[in-house]
C-alpha cells in the first residue's frame, strides 16, 4: 500500500463554528419562518374575507416581500465571513 493516498482531514483541522455564524444562521431560520407564518396567515385572512388594507395585514404581507431577502443576506455574510476565515487560515498554514 502506498501512502500517497489524500489525507482525510481530522476534526481537530475543523475551524470552530463561531457565536456570530450561529447567531446569523438562526437569525436567517427565523426569518424565513416567520414570512412563512406571515405567508399562511395571509392566505387564511383572504380566505375568511379579511380587509386586506387596514389592521396588520399591510404588516404581515411587507414581512413577507422583505423578510426572505433579508434572510439571504444573512447567509450569504455567513458563507462570505467563512471563506475569508478558511482563506486566512490556509495561508497561515
């Protein structure tokens, strides 16, 4: 057997998940569930025959416009904050 086969990495060469990144990530579930929540509430009040312009509703339906874009964003600065730290890292290597 050769030893040239590619090293598996080991968990210790893992970079630890920061609090930032986990902060971020759970921020980015939350909103998407709540446009979700916001979604399922709307198509329940148009159903029930709701005043659409007045109340909460105007609320409840920019949620939905806002809150998954927001949502990506936040993913993304989580993914663009670990490649930078995976770059940095790889160089000091």
């Amino acid at each position: 057997m050769s030893s040239s086969a590619p090293r598996t990495p080991k968990p210790a060469d893992d970079l630890p998940v920061r609090r930032i990144d986990r902060i971020l990530a759970f921020m980015s579930l939350g909103l998407v569930v709540l446009s979700i929540v916001c979604f399922a509430a709307i198509i329940i009040g148009s159903r029930s025959g709701a005043d659409m312009g007045t109340g909460v509703w105007p609320a409840l339906g920019t949620t939905v416009y806002i809150a998954p874009i927001v949502a990506f964003l936040l993913l993304l600065t989580v993914l663009i904050m670990t490649f930078i730290r995976k770059a940095r890292v790889g160089k000091g290597r």
